[in-house]
C-alpha cells in the first residue's frame, strides 16, 4: 500500500553539504566586495556633493564690484545702518565687503 520514502538529509544530498561552505564563502565575498564599491562610490559622492555645497555657499553677488564699491562710499558720507537698509543689506555683509573692497572706496 503506502511506501515509506528514504528520509533526505535537511540539507539535502550529500554531495551539496560538502559545497554549501564553499558557496557561502564565495557568497559573503561577493557581499564584502559589493559592499567596499558602495563606500568608494559615497567617497566621491560626498566629494562631488561638498563640492556643490561650497559652490551654493559661494554663490553670485546681486551687486557688481562697481556696485560695492559705490555703496562703501556712500557709507563714507551716511550712516552704515541707513546705507544697508537703503540697498537691504545687512551691515555683516557690508563689513565683509569693506574687508574685501575696502581699499578701493
């Protein structure tokens, strides 16, 4: 009637428990090499993404150097609170223009 079939390892045929190590092994390295790819592709994006931020940090004056220049000597004559509303300004901008363009006003 019913026939009782042989019991397979968990793991099954034997030959496949001698190789599973093996291919574990080969498995984790692959992972490992995966994974040290990924850190060296975040290495240069993080590069490339301060690099961005600098480039943001730095961007273009909406005044020319004329322009700064005109405004230093206008707080020659005026106050520098009255010149930086005047322009909308603040007077830590206009402090770091006189330190850049100072000379030339």
């Amino acid at each position: 009637m019913y026939q009782m079939q042989e019991a397979q390892p968990p793991n099954g045929p034997t030959e496949d428990r001698h190789q599973k190590p093996v291919q574990l092994q080969q498995i984790k390295q692959q992972q490992q090499e995966e994974e040290q790819g990924w850190e060296d592709q975040r290495s240069v994006d993080g590069i490339e993404l301060e690099k961005k931020q600098q480039a943001a940090r730095q961007r273009a004056s909406k005044f020319s150097e004329e322009q700064i220049i005109a405004i230093l000597k206008e707080a020659q004559s005026k106050t520098i609170k009255t010149v930086c509303v005047k322009h909308d300004i603040s007077e830590e901008i206009f402090d770091v223009w006189k330190k850049k363009y100072g000379h030339l006003a």
